[in-house]
C-alpha cells in the first residue's frame, strides 16, 4: 500500500483556489469577450452604410450649390480668339479680266477679346445664392434624419438579435425540461403507475420543439445578417441586457411631446425650409420681368493679311471700352406670367405640406408615447405573469409527483412559463425601441440616447 501523500500548505491550496476561480471566471466571460456593443455596432452603420454615405455625399454636393450660385455676383473675364483663312473668287468679274488684274486672292483674319465683367443688378442671381444656401439646410436636415433612422433600425436589428437569443434559450430550456417529463413519464409507465398518453404526449411535444428550435435559430441567422448589411461588418456577438436594466420613461406630459414634435421634429423642420425655399421661387419668377444691369471692360483686337503678289493688303485694329450694360425683357411671350402662377401654386403646396408634417409628427409623438406608456405596464404585468408561472409550474410538478396532476398539466405549465418569458424578454427591448422612436418623433433624438442604452448591456 502506497504511503499517505503530504497534504499541500494552506497558502498553496489557496494559491490554487484562487486560479480556478480565475479560470472559472474566464469560462464564464468567455462568450462575452467578443461581444459587440450598441454603439461599436451602430460607429460601423455610420462609416460603411450605404444609405448614410449617399446621405452625406448628397449634403457635400448641395454644400457646393451655393459658392456656384454666388459666382454669378462676383467679377468675370472671359477671353476669345478667332483664327480664319478665306478664298475668294471673282473670275466672272470682266472689269478685272480687262485691265488683267488678279481675279483670285486669299487672306487671314485673326481676333483677339478680353471682356471683365461685374454684375451691378441681378435680383435673380442674389435670391439664387439664398435658395442654394436652402439646398444646403435641407440636405443637412435630410441627413440628420437619415442619421436617426439608422440610429434606430440599428438598435432594433441590435435588440431582435437578442431576442432571437433569449427565445432560442428559453426554448432550450423548455425542450430540457420536456425531455425531463418524458423521461419520468416512460419510468411512470414501466412501473404501472402511468398510462401511455402522458408519454405519447410529452413525445409530442418534444417533436414540435425541435421544430421550434430549428425556425429559432433560423431566426438568429436572419437578424445577423440585417445586422451585418446595417453596419457593413458581422456582428460577433451582441451583448446581452442585464437581468434588471432601468427602463426608460417620458420626461414629460402627453401634451408636452406631441407640442415638441409639432414645432422641433426633422420632418417639420424639413417641410419648413421648404416653404422657405417656396417663397424665394415665386420672388425669383418675378425677378424675371425686371432689368439687369452690369459693368464692363473689354480688350479687343483684330488683324487681317492677305491679298495676291500683285496687290497685298492687311489690316490691323485695337480697341479697348468701358461701359454699363443693361438687359431688360420686354416681351416673353407670357413666360414670366406663367412662371409666376406657377410658383404661387408651389408656395401653397408647400404650406399645405408643411402643415400635414406637423399634424404626422404630432400623431407620431403621441403614438410613440402611448405605446411606450403600454409597454413598460405590460412589462410590469408580465414579470408578474412570470412568477405566477413558476409557482403555477412547481405545483404541477408537485401535484405530478403525488398523482393528482398529469404530464399533461406539467407539459401546459412548462408552455406558459416559456411562452410568458419570451413575451417578458421582448417587452424589454419594445420599451427601449419605444424611448427612441418618441424623441425621433419629437426631433430630439442624440447620440447620448444610445449611450444610455448601450450602458443596460453586459459587459
């Protein structure tokens, strides 16, 4: 028989227990050690989303309009040169032929212009520099809203992506559980004491979550991969929420965000600069009727050589003129008329517009309150929902045990449960989607938003 081994120092077993719960640890964090968070996930959507980037591109180019626009107000040169050869005939011509003159010659012909100009009077180049810098707050806005959206259907690819999750291992745990039930049901049968519909009823069950758990993960591969084409790389693994995250709440009146949403929303801001830009139209349509005045300077010279051996010729002129210039449209043949009732019709179209985007936003406001009002008292219910299942699920196993309930009561009591916690894991997420579209809906949707929501996830 082999001697007793030594036992180890205290400081070494402590020294050993110690990196077992360090490897333990590094087990357990393991699959969150390449999670992604909320707001790496969303700095990918705003460098590689196609939508955003064509958003931004857009807000560059009408950036551009406006220093185009104000080129027609500032100084212009232009130059001009003209180099010519001509022939010219006059063989028919018998007073030529009588004294024997030459009847064919050619020459050259070369002009030469420098003209500046400066524009005095254009009231139409001036209100096209203001509607240019419209263009420009429109795209802007335009890409703020572009910029929110993406915001949300980040965040709401994000959440479905764990709450595809969180159904996945609740069906898991519901199929464990079933196995659990048609084991103890086939034992209860072997020894007489159960009937064989417990077992063909747990069986049954277990099948139809198989089935269950297929479409489940099906439903995760559906969700990376909204996710990937949002932020243009694969998500490696979203962090989870925490067991018990704060959820958001209003911090306000009904009445407050609808009035918020009515004045400040993107869609209202948007629909108000074009109103604005309405307004330059038709003043700029009128502008077509008055007269337009500029300076200008010019430079010009010409010289012409040529002729026959017999008789040459050339000619030379410089000129330089300074003077005003002014263009006056007497007559258009009812263009500036039409151009004018036109632009009066656009002027009301955008008002109209403008006052059915504060109608929309205000509707959306009060609907994205309202639901997430509802939300985070159905999350209240269902918590409750959930506890009542569990105690609901330990009486029947009890009363299964001791004969007064069947595999059948447990299998519906372990149906509820699951079905109560998938519902309770998707109010969650509902509610934090819920805080975000209402200060989307009011125009007051920031960056800092997602960071309070990225500060409910796992680290």
């Amino acid at each position: 028989m082999p001697p007793p081994r030594p036992a180890r120092p205290r400081r070494q077993r402590a020294a050993l227990l110690r990196l077992a719960g360090v490897a333990a640890a590094a087990l357990a964090l393991a699959p969150f050690a390449r999670a992604d968070d909320l707001l790496q996930v969303f700095a990918r959507a705003q460098r590689d989303n196609p939508t955003l980037r064509a958003a931004q591109a857009g807000y560059r180019a009408a950036l551009a309009q406006a220093p185009a626009a104000r080129a027609a107000l500032l100084p212009q040169l232009d130059a001009a040169a003209t180099v010519g050869a001509s022939r010219q005939s006059n063989s028919d011509n018998p007073l030529l032929q009588r004294f024997a003159m030459p009847t064919d010659w050619s020459y050259e012909q070369r002009d030469l212009s420098l003209t500046a100009t400066q524009a005095l009077y254009r009231p139409g180049a001036h209100l096209a520099v203001r509607l240019a810098e419209n263009a420009a707050q429109q795209a802007y806005v335009a890409l703020l809203r572009t910029d929110q959206q993406l915001m949300v259907d980040v965040a709401s690819a994000y959440f479905d992506r764990l709450a595809a999750a969180d159904a996945l291992r609740t069906l898991q745990h519901q199929r464990d559980a079933v196995a659990q039930q048609l084991a103890a049901a086939h034992a209860r049968f072997a020894a007489g004491r159960g009937t064989i519909v417990d077992v063909r009823d747990a069986q049954a069950t277990a099948d139809a979550l198989d089935a269950r758990l297929i479409a489940a993960r099906n439903r995760i591969a559906l969700t990376d991969d909204r996710l990937e084409q949002l932020s243009g790389a694969r998500c490696a693994a979203p962090a989870p929420l925490l067991p018990l995250p704060r959820l958001p709440t209003p911090d306000g009146t009904l009445a407050q965000w609808a009035q918020r949403a009515e004045h400040d929303a993107l869609s209202v801001r948007a629909a108000a600069l074009a109103l604005a830009a309405a307004r330059l139209q038709r003043q700029l349509a009128h502008s077509g009727a008055r007269p337009q005045l500029d300076a200008y300077a010019r430079v010009e010279h010409a010289s012409t050589s040529g002729g026959s051996n017999l008789f040459p010729f050339g000619a030379r002129s410089d000129v330089a003129s300074v003077g005003v210039q002014l263009r006056w449209a007497l007559a258009t043949g009812g263009r500036v008329d039409a151009d004018v009732e036109q632009a009066a019709q656009r002027l009301q179209q955008a008002d109209a517009l403008r006052d059915a985007a504060r109608d929309d936003s205000r509707l959306a406001a009060r609907s994205a309150f309202l639901t997430l009002d509802a939300d985070r008292a159905r999350v209240a219910s269902l918590r409750a929902a959930l506890r009542s299942s569990d105690a609901a699920l330990a009486a029947n196993r009890l009363g299964y045990k001791v004969g007064m309930r069947s595999s059948s009561d447990v299998l519906d009591a372990l149906a509820r449960r699951s079905d109560t916690e998938r519902e309770f894991d998707a109010a969650r997420y509902a509610v934090l989607l819920d805080g975000l579209r209402l200060r989307q809906a009011a125009g007051s949707l920031r960056a800092a938003d997602l960071q309070a929501l990225d500060a409910l996830l796992q680290r």
